[in-house]
C-alpha cells in the first residue's frame, strides 16, 4: 500500500526512462498522489504526458525543459531513472569484461550516467532559479553499493561492467549535486535491490540465498521510499544513498 503525501498533490515531477518496468509503477504512486507526472524516454509512447526525448542530447533536453516550464511554470522533481537494460545478466560475448565492446561501453554510459548529468544539469539549473527550489532524485542500485556475483546468471551469462560502473557513479552525481545548490536543489539517491518480475525461478533463489530477507522485492515496494523522498517529510535529507535490498549489501 503506498503511503499519500498530501504535499504533492500538483507536483510537477520530470521522470527520464518513464517507460520502464520500475518508472511505470513510480507513475502510477505518484497519481494516486495527484501529481502531474511528465514522462520522457527515448522510446514513442501514446501514454499522457509523454514527450519522447534523446536524453544523450543537450539541445534535446534543453527544449524539452523549455516545454514543461511554459507549460507547467515550473519542476519540483527530477527522477533520474534512464538506463540501458540487459535483465538479469548479458550472455553476448561482446558484454564480458575481456571482450567488452568500446561501443558498447560509450552507449551504456552515455545513456545510463550522462543522461543524468544532462538532466541534472539542465533542470537542475532551472529548479536552483525557482522561489521554491526543487528535488533531485537519481536511480541507483544496490550493485552501485556492492560488486554483482556474476556465479548467479545462467551459464556464460555476467552482468556487464557498465552497470556497476554506472550505478556507482550515479552516487557519485548525487553527492556532487547535494553540494552544488544546498539551499535551493536537494539531490538523494536510491540504491535498489532485485526486484521479483517473471525471472527463472533458478535466478530467484539463488538471488534469494544471498538476501538477509530470503527474498527479492515485490514490484510496488519500492514506491514509498521514492515518495518519501520526492516529499516534505524527507525535507532535511541531502547527498544520502537510501540503500533498499533486503539486507543484502550489509552481508
């Protein structure tokens, strides 16, 4: 069940890779909320208030911010959610640490950590010029905590190095921004841990075994720490990782 803020009700909340598994449930907390919840992916989409967006292009995102600003006058929160993704592991040669495609690496990055610093920039900017100030929230993982255990993924299956590498930098983006406008731009961010969604049912217990809990996440469980965060109830939190794994990372 997911907790109502009162506090933001009328939000204007930006969330980049608003068409994923997770960004969707997001969504859905944050209208039970009576938010205004603007959608950006690099994907087409009919959803409403979707705007499809190269979130690797400066000019892009700089139009796209003028759009919401014109229409909305204004960005509470930024959830900072885009990212390649590969599941539970990459079985492609081209993914693993000896092999790993350069290409590969610069699509990766550019997508899952400059997309961030883009939009961060970008609204970031905008939020510090507002009476009100505004709200950064960066999607990260608990394997930007922890190295994965590739002897999880099926057999010549790893999860690629860019993952860790750019969940661990989201932290690092989010420490940086927490600094950079204190008084007006909060920025947290949220190391989640597996989340259950139709994976083989090998993965889920071997998944399972290394969690405190003795479980993965249910798919809305995730929904009230990042309300939490978006809301005034976490008004003096700043620059902090809300760590939510089950326990796994303190192993």
């Amino acid at each position: 069940m997911n907790i109502l803020y009162t506090d933001l009700k009328n939000k204007t909340i930006v969330i980049t890779g608003g068409l994923g598994f997770l960004a969707t449930q997001f969504i859905k907390a944050f209208e039970n909320n009576s938010s205004k919840v603007i959608i950006l992916d690099n994907r087409s989409s009919n959803k409403k208030n979707f705007i499809r967006c190269d979130l690797t292009n400066e000019k892009e995102i700089k139009l796209v911010a003028r759009k919401i600003k014109n229409k909305y006058n204004k960005i509470d929160i930024l959830i900072n959610n885009a990212a390649n993704n590969y599941g539970p592991g990459s079985s492609s040669s081209k993914t693993k640490l000896e092999n790993f495609d350069e290409k590969i690496w610069d699509k990766d990055l550019e997508v899952g950590l400059k997309s961030a610093m883009l939009c961060t920039k970008i609204f970031g900017s905008q939020m510090n010029k507002q009476l009100n100030g505004g709200n950064i929230i960066n999607i990260s993982s608990d394997l930007g905590i922890i190295s994965p255990d590739n002897r999880i993924y099926k057999k010549n299956s790893v999860k690629p190095v860019t993952y860790s590498v750019i969940k661990h930098g989201i932290i690092g983006l989010t420490k940086y921004t927490a600094t950079y406008w204190p008084k007006k731009v909060r920025c947290n961010a949220v190391a989640f841990g597996g989340m259950e969604k139709n994976q083989d049912k090998a993965f889920i217990k071997k998944v399972s075994q290394l969690i405190p809990m003795g479980r993965m996440a249910k798919k809305n469980e995730y929904n009230n720490t990042i309300l939490f965060l978006a809301s005034k109830a976490s008004s003096y939190i700043n620059g902090s990782t809300v760590v939510v794994d089950g326990g796994r990372t303190i192993l």
